[in-house]
C-alpha cells in the first residue's frame, strides 16, 4: 500500500493504548489456552539464538522451577560453534544442567533453524528470541503464527517500518492470549522502581535534566577488522558481528545504550520528542594497522529534549584508555539522584537533598539487591502460568525507537523527532523473512573493502 494513501500513527497514537484495531489480523485468530496455568504443567523452551545472551536468558527461565516444571528442549543458531558453546554451558550448569533436554535431532543449524525449534513446542509453551535485533519480527511473527510465549532480547527494532511492523505484531500476540516479555530488565528492578515512584511522588520536585553515560574501552565487536576468513561470506561475517553492522543491530548505540534511554524515560514516564546529537570516528586502525570497516562512531554526546522541554543528555564512547563513566542521573528542582550507580542497572539507586550527590546530602538509598534480570524470568512466568494479560513489546518498541532517534541524530547531524523515525520508511534491510545462507549481505563494501558509513550533512536523515 502507498504510505501516502494511509495516514501513518504519530507519537501520541503510539503511546496510547492499543484498541480498536479496525482489520483483524490473519496471525489474530483463535485465543491461545492458558495450557500452563494451573503451575504443575511442564513448560518446555526453546532458544533461538545462541550467543552470550541467549545462553543466560534460557538459565534464568529454568530459574523459575519453582513455580513449576520447566525444561529446555530445543536450540536454533545459524553457527553450530555458537549452538555447541551454549549447549554445553548449559548442560553442564550443576543447577540448571539437569533442565536440559536437547537431544542433538532437536539443536537445529541454518537459516531456517528457528522455524524447526519452534515447530517442537506445543501452544503456550516459550521461544526465547536473542538473535541480532533485525530478525526479530520474522521470529517473532513465526512465534505468533504457532501460538508460541515469547521472550525476546532488546533493541526489538532499528527503524520505522521494523518498529510500526512490531506494534502491529504486539497486537497480534495479545489478541491470542500470548504472554511477551522483552529483555529491559531495568523495569524489573526493584531499586529503580522504587526510586521511580519517589520521583514521581515529588521528592526531588520537578525533572528538569537527566544525564546518562557509558563510557569504556571498546567492546563486542563494537569496532571490526576486515572478513580474514575466506570461507566466512560476507553475510555470515555481518551476522555474526552484528553490533558493527546497523542493519543487523542498530550498532553500538542502539544495542548498548537502550538501558539507560530506556531506564532515564521511565523516570519522566513519557518519551523524549526529538533528538540533536553529535559524533564521530577517530581510531580508523586496529594496533596492527589493520583498517576497521565497521559502521559505528567511536563517541557520541545526545541532547534528548521532552515534550516539557526538560533535556536528557547522553553520552557514550568506545575508546581505550579514556576515563570510564557508566552511570545515570537525574536532576529535579528540589534535589538529585542516581538511578543507576554503575553499568545498565547497578545498586544503589539513591536520592539527595541538593545537586552535590555527597553523603552529607543523602535522603534516601534503595537497599533492593534481587536480580532483574531473573526477575523479568519470574514475572513472565508467573503470568504465563496464571494466565494474566502481559505484553511488553509496545514499550520495547518505543524504548527501541527513542534509543533509534539519538543515534539517527548523531548518523545525519541532524534534528530527528520520534515522529519522523517513526513514520520513516527507509528500512535497513527488507526481506528478511526470506533469507538463505545464499542471499547477498544487505550491504556490500566498496572497492577499498568498507561498508558504509554515516557521513553527518551528506545524506539528508539517512544514515548511510
């Protein structure tokens, strides 16, 4: 359909709650039954995605036990080293190993592997979905499609079309009674929740900065040398360092830095607006000499405004030996606090009675040290098994898109509001529910071997 015949939703749209949905989906169709409900059915799992992230994400579901049985009975990856590094971790975890039922005919490899992992669970039973973000509404439509829970990695999306394709989705997994939960875990922390509702209540009076930082050496692929291996195709190679590529990840940026967009938003309970930033590339070698060809800036500085105009700056950095900040703050009109007092979610949250953070200054300081990140795990699954409403994708979808809308900013050098990224419809890489091991790479390097890259000012608000 041409977007300029159908109106595409602004901000305010997305924000409310969704209702009134005037065509019925084909995925919609008949409500899932709360199979697990009654707490004593064994739920069986299966992990789509085997990286660091994934492999965690399946021993904290098999945390739950408690609440009843719970096995993981399947595994998919596009990389069987990958696939071989997460089972044997797995199964050999003195406390989760015992859990593990994934006989070799159900550890899948290829392209198509997800479809196989999810073809051996029954309705109401949990895929978890840690592939790089840019699949994640093709394994997620697939898990609709078979009436599967889902829990599924953040950023959920990189782009407009991806984001409005995902709220769409979201219904879709709601009007089947399915439970999602979305890998945010800030919003499962207890520390910040309760410093959420002290800020919201008006201890430290009106908002009116936040700062944010994660500042370190770089990390994760975060910067990438040329495809050495001749083997490895250009797709694979991309897939596989997926935080260098923005199709595939969003980069850095939106991969890194979501948590405290994220957490920092919460905190003024609406989204920022729009988004100028800066940023830029100055480490072009590795300490060999040997060129980096990924996408991603080395720094990057946000001014996030709010409807209310109160600004949130952000600032992030990949560079070795710089000073390391990894931290959140906010600033009201009658004190201060720190929200997170190290990496994405540290402890203490902690409030003070002026803008010095100093312990002479101190009001309040959360004394919460459960982990949120098992506690997301414990919330998905007890509302799978009581059968309760529970659906996080619209707000990782809109976490996503803020988080989307700084590194645009900084991409362009230019101002991008959230209604613009949201309405845009330059998607990085359509298609994707068609891929094979054959298909080109959505993006190719040039004669000197670099993909490419943001050009601030050069391509209007396109990134590359």
């Amino acid at each position: 359909m041409d977007p300029k015949e159908t109106p595409l939703p602004t901000r305010r749209q997305v924000l409310q709650v969704a209702g009134g949905v005037a065509a019925a989906s084909a995925l919609s169709g008949i409500k899932i039954p709360a199979v697990h409900a009654a707490g004593s059915e064994e739920i069986h799992v299966a992990l789509v995605g085997c990286g660091g992230r994934g492999t965690g994400a399946a021993a904290q579901a098999m945390s739950t036990s408690k609440q009843g049985p719970i096995k993981l009975t399947a595994m998919a990856d596009a990389f069987q080293d990958r696939l071989n590094n997460s089972y044997n971790g797995l199964s050999k975890d003195p406390t989760v190993g015992p859990q593990v039922e994934v006989p070799e005919e159900r550890r899948f490899i290829g392209w198509d592997a997800y479809k196989h992992a999810m073809d051996s669970l029954k309705p109401g039973d949990i895929v978890i979905l840690t592939t790089p973000p840019a699949f994640r509404w093709v394994h997620f439509t697939y898990a609709i499609q078979k009436g599967l829970n889902v829990f599924m990695e953040k950023p959920v999306t990189v782009d407009g079309p991806t984001s409005r394709r995902m709220i769409k989705l979201a219904e879709d997994a709601t009007a089947k009674n399915l439970k999602v939960g979305v890998g945010l875990m800030s919003r499962h922390s207890k520390a910040m929740a309760e410093i959420h509702d002290r800020v919201s209540n008006g201890e430290i009076g009106d908002i009116i900065l936040m700062r944010g930082y994660r500042i370190h050496p770089p990390a994760a692929d975060s910067e990438r040398t040329p495809n050495m291996d001749p083997n490895m195709s250009d797709l694979d190679f991309q897939v596989r360092h997926f935080h260098a590529f923005l199709w595939a990840s969003g980069g850095n940026f939106s991969d890194f830095y979501i948590h405290h967009i994220d957490h920092l938003s919460w905190m003024k309970n609406g989204w920022p607006v729009k988004a100028q930033a800066v940023g830029g590339r100055h480490y072009k070698t590795d300490p060999a000499g040997v060129p980096f060809v990924d996408q991603n800036f080395d720094a990057y500085a946000v001014e996030y405004t709010f409807a209310d105009g109160s600004k949130f700056y952000f600032e992030g950095r990949h560079m070795p030996g710089t000073l390391g900040i990894y931290s959140s703050h906010i600033h009201g009109t009658k004190g201060s606090g720190t929200v997170a007092a190290a990496n994405d979610v540290g402890f203490p949250s902690s409030l003070y009675k002026s803008q010095i953070m100093s312990p002479a200054n101190l009001t309040w300081q959360s004394k919460d040290t459960s982990n949120p990140y098992q506690n997301e795990w414990d919330t998905l699954i007890e509302n799978i098994r009581k059968d309760k409403p529970y659906n996080e994708v619209k707000r990782g979808v809109e976490a996503s898109l803020a988080t989307s809308m700084g590194r645009a900013a900084a991409h362009t050098g230019q101002e991008i509001t959230f209604d613009e990224l949201l309405n845009s419809d330059h998607e990085f890489a359509p298609g994707l529910d068609s891929l094979t091991k054959d298909s080109p790479a959505p993006i190719k390097q040039d004669e000197k071997g670099f993909y490419p890259r943001p050009m601030p000012g050069q391509k209007g608000k396109r990134e590359y």
